[in-house]
C-alpha cells in the first residue's frame, strides 16, 4: 500500500480495476513512483492510496461469506484520490492524473470509476479513549 497524504479529504474518487497477469510490477511502479506522488502534490488533493488486494485472502470463504446470493467482488487494484469540497475539481483531477489509456498502457484493465462524499467522521471523545 503507497500513502500520501496532507490531512483528509472530503471527497474521495476511486478506481478499481484489475491488471494483466505479468504486468503487476509495471503498472506498480508507475503509480507508487509516478503518478500518485504526482496527484498528491496538486492542488485540492487532500491524499492519494494506492491498495492491492491479497486476492488469495479475499477468496477465503468464512461463514459470513457462505450465506451471500453472489460472492463479493473484490478489486484487485485501487486507487484513491481524496479532495476537498468540489467534486468536479477533483474528478477533472483524477482524469487527467489517471488516465484510462495510461493505466491500460500499463496492463491496467476493466478499470471502474466512482465519486464519494464524506457526510460524517467521527472521531474518539475523552469518554470513548481507552
């Protein structure tokens, strides 16, 4: 998992997608030295993630799992974009930063695209410590 980060975002716009087998090390580099320290360094961008899925651990069936209609979909690649209050902003960000056609050149594929809107965080008080 790569982080940067300069506090927490209010939006979050995220990209989940998958990579062709022998091309991991590829597309890793080029997020994690790259693109993401690059993005994070914009303005209005709060931090960016870069997380890969243990797909092994993913697929572990356990008892909660077993009573699912359809076994969850686990991306094996994500990335996460957070900034501050204009959407538009940030996905215009994350578009240029992020492109499909980058990513794919790369081994990126079925790459999917979402927008999300922190409503609430709640943080510990002095009677939840402890």
């Amino acid at each position: 998992m790569l982080f940067r980060s300069s506090g927490q975002g209010g939006l979050l716009v995220t990209l989940r997608f998958d990579v062709a087998a022998g091309r991991e090390e590829e597309q890793r580099r080029l997020l994690a030295h790259r693109v993401l320290p690059e993005l994070a360094e914009r303005p209005g961008i709060a931090a960016a993630h870069l997380l890969i899925a243990d797909t092994a651990a993913s697929s572990v069936v356990t008892a909660e799992k077993k009573d699912r209609p359809q076994p969850a979909k686990v991306p094996a690649w994500i990335v996460l974009a957070e900034g501050g209050a204009d959407p538009e902003s940030l996905r215009a960000a994350a578009a240029d930063a992020l492109a499909d056609g980058m990513l794919a050149a790369a081994g990126a594929v079925n790459i999917e695209r979402g927008l999300y809107q922190l409503q609430y965080s709640r943080t510990k008080t002095p009677s939840t410590v402890g």
